[in-house]
C-alpha cells in the first residue's frame, strides 16, 4: 500500500487519483458477499499478521452492516484487494481517539447499520483496513486496485454523507511498524487531510478528517466520483424506462387491436391504430435513448 514514486516529478495522489476516476470503469469496486468473507480474513492476516480481524469477527460485523467490505476481483474472480469501511457509533469512537479502546475492541453493538444511518445516528465513518495483494513487490506509483479501492472509499462516504450528513468525520489509525516506525498508510493520511486527534489504546495514532475542513486535494476526486455515480443513476433510470416502453408497444400492438377487433373495427381502422402507437412507441424510445444525462461534469482544474 506504501506506492511511492520518487523526485520532484511526483504528482500529488489526489491528482493521480482524480485522473483515474474519470478513466476507469465505474463501479470501481463491488460490496463483498458473505462468501468472499473466508479469502478478505486470509489477505488481512497476510498483511497485518495476528492483530488482523479473523473470520468470526468479519463474519459478525458483516451480520451487522453487509457494507462494510468492498473488494477489487481479477478477471477470474479472485480478490486482488479490500477495503474496511466501518460506520461507527460516536462512543466507540471517543474511546478510540482518547485511548480507553484499540481496534480489537470493536464489537458489532459498535457499529451503525444501515438503518441507523438514515434515521441520522451520530457517529464517525471509521476507515479500518485497505488492503492489496502483492503491494509490497511494488516500487513506485499507485496500482490500478490502489485507486480503485481509495475511489470505493469515496464512493461509499459519499453514499453516508447523502443519507446522513452528520455522519461525515473519518477516522482511521495511523498502524505502526514493529519496530514502533510509522505504517505505510500513514503518509496517504496525511497528504490526503487527515490530522492526528489522539492514540488508542495500544498506542497507534489515531487521524481524523472532518468535512467542514474541507477534503483538500480530494475534491476533485469526490467531484469525478459524484459525477460518474449521477451518470450510472441515470443510465440505469433510462435502461428501465426503455424496457417500460418496450412492454407498452407490445401491449399496444397485440392487446389493444385484439380489443378492437372484437368489437367489429375494420382492418384499416385496426392497421391505422397499430402504426400510430408503434410510431408514438418509436419516438419515446428514441428520446429515451439519446437524451444526455444531467450531470454536472468533474472539475477540470485537476
């Protein structure tokens, strides 16, 4: 996770992560699946060793809130990497930033479900793990499941936020090294905003990031993301309008000149009414087809 690139040519990850967004395919990652479950505690325990979250635990948070994990797959299926993103009640929470609670205390009564995000529960958006395979073989840059998960991230904060407002600080630790040096996320916490607010229990500095600070370089990102989400909303809005329309032609052009007919209608009256719903059938579609979604594009200053 560390993708560092070197020199005074290195571009600001947000910036990376902004050109991504308007590049990649949307979504850019998907929800784990109870399933996926068994392969997200093998890859954490690979990365973090014995302070990673085992099965039992993933598996009870999961019951929870099934939004927690979101995972990058290759081609064939396999998990390329995840990420763990927990909303938290606001006294769990406290205890972490203060240092009466580490990570290994969360238990699922901590979390918020998604029941208690749109009735407006108070609370912090906790970023707990993001993990990808093989990150240490890489040298430089950040790998396309890098950015795909940070995007993820984005994507699920913004999906919070629009349900909750008040749910919109983010937290996460700071891990350290064994030999108490910084983890390598932590450089990615502070480039992207987040300030130190305490150290829990066992020690990792906790950082927070709020909105009313402002998300710094990350708006771009949010505003790529927010835009390519708006454009799937629409795309999927039209896609059933489409089929609605399909299923009104063929009602139109079999039901209604069965009806007619059996109340005597001459063939012509019967071919003039099939032609003109067809045809009303035919222009619907075509303005469904190409109207352009109304979505405000990404700023173009990143």
């Amino acid at each position: 996770m560390d993708g560092q690139a070197s020199g005074a040519r290195r571009q600001p990850r947000f910036r990376v992560l902004t050109a991504f967004a308007r590049k990649a395919g949307y979504p850019f990652a998907q929800v784990a699946r109870r399933a996926d479950l068994e392969a997200i505690t093998r890859l954490g325990c690979l990365s973090f060793g014995a302070s990673a979250f085992g099965f039992d635990k993933f598996r009870a948070l999961h019951r929870v809130n099934p939004n927690i994990l979101w995972v990058v797959k290759s081609s064939e299926g396999v998990i390329e990497g995840y990420l763990d993103i927990i909303p938290l009640k606001a006294g769990f929470a406290q205890e972490l930033i203060a240092g009466k609670k580490r990570e290994s205390d969360l238990e699922p009564s901590n979390l918020l479900n998604e029941a208690d995000i749109r009735q407006g529960r108070a609370g912090y958006i906790y970023l707990a793990a993001l993990v990808e395979r093989n990150a240490a073989e890489r040298r430089r840059g950040l790998s396309p499941t890098f950015c795909k998960l940070v995007l993820a991230g984005m994507e699920r904060v913004l999906q919070i936020t629009a349900r909750n407002p008040t749910l919109s600080s983010l937290l996460a630790l700071g891990f350290c090294q064994d030999d108490g040096s910084q983890g390598p996320g932590t450089p990615y916490l502070i480039e992207f905003g987040f300030s130190q607010m305490g150290r829990s229990k066992e020690g990792y500095p906790v950082y927070v990031l709020t909105s009313d600070r402002g998300y710094r370089g990350l708006e771009g990102a949010f505003s790529a993301v927010s835009a390519l989400r708006e454009k799937r909303v629409h795309s999927q809005r039209q896609t059933r309008k489409k089929r609605i329309l399909v299923a009104l032609a063929a009602l139109f052009l079999v039901v209604v000149p069965l009806s007619l007919h059996k109340y005597g209608m001459s063939k012509e009256i019967l071919i003039e009414t099939g032609l003109t719903l067809a045809a009303v059938t035919i222009v619907e579609l075509f303005f469904a087809i190409g109207k352009k979604p109304d979505v405000a594009p990404p700023n173009s200053e990143d």
